[in-house]
C-alpha cells in the first residue's frame, strides 16, 4: 500500500475568534486518519523518545502533559516560557483507521494569525506527515 492510501489531509483553521469546540478564542485544527490503532499513534504522543523523531520542537519549547485518557485522547500545554498554546488530541477508532483531530489553541497574547504567520501550521502539517512516517511498517 502507498502512503497516500494511508494518510487523508484533510487541515482546517477554526473562524478567528471562535475555537473548534464553539468556545471563546480561536486555533488551529487538523484532521487525519492513519492506518494505525489508537495505542499506536497515543504510544508516539505520550513517550518522549518516540515524539522526538517525528515532533521537532524548537529547544526552547516543551510540551507538559495535563490530562490522558489512553487510547483516547491527550491534552497538553506547549510552552517556551514566556508563551504558549493548548495541544488537544482526539482519536477515535473506525476499524482498519484512526481518525485524528489535533487542535492548537494560542493563549493570549498569542493568535491563530501570529501562529499561521511564525509558521506553526506549516510545521504541524510537516510534523503529521511524519508521524505517517514512523507510524509506517
């Protein structure tokens, strides 16, 4: 099987001023589906040796955990010390894929538009290709 038969794109930025759960803010949400289960993909979020070759944060940056609920989803705050963003991940399972929602909320005084202009949704979208990558057999 050829890896676009494995990876749907399917990228898409909430409205500014609204974030993808209908509440204040706004952020940055992808949509994916891997042909891989849902311990697999959480297996490349939650341990840090795994995320290293596929998210490549700035060294200044990283990310804390807040909350899991493993298979199913995964929250996280980024920071590099003076700013950061909400990492929300949602996997749900439909048999031989995974469908992933991934939503990057900036916390003020970050916006949506200073993250698509410093380039986080360029990075995001590299960084999802390349966990297709290491989810590949």
């Amino acid at each position: 099987m050829r890896w676009e038969e494995r990876l749907i794109d399917e990228p898409v930025v909430a409205l500014t001023g609204a974030r993808a759960d209908g509440g204040p803010g706004e952020g940055l949400v992808f949509h994916r589906a891997y042909h891989a289960t849902p311990e697999r993909i959480m297996d490349h979020w939650l341990e840090p040796s795994l995320r290293e070759r596929w998210l490549l944060l700035p060294p200044n940056v990283r990310m804390v955990p807040l909350t899991q609920a493993v298979p199913a989803s995964h929250r996280a705050q980024l920071t590099d010390g003076g700013h950061s963003a909400g990492v929300e991940l949602l996997l749900s399972d439909e048999g031989a894929i995974t469908l992933l929602q991934l939503t990057i909320t900036p916390h003020e005084p970050l916006t949506c538009a200073l993250l698509i202009d410093a380039g986080h949704a360029d990075r995001w979208e590299e960084a999802l290709y390349a966990l297709a990558d290491e989810l590949t057999p």
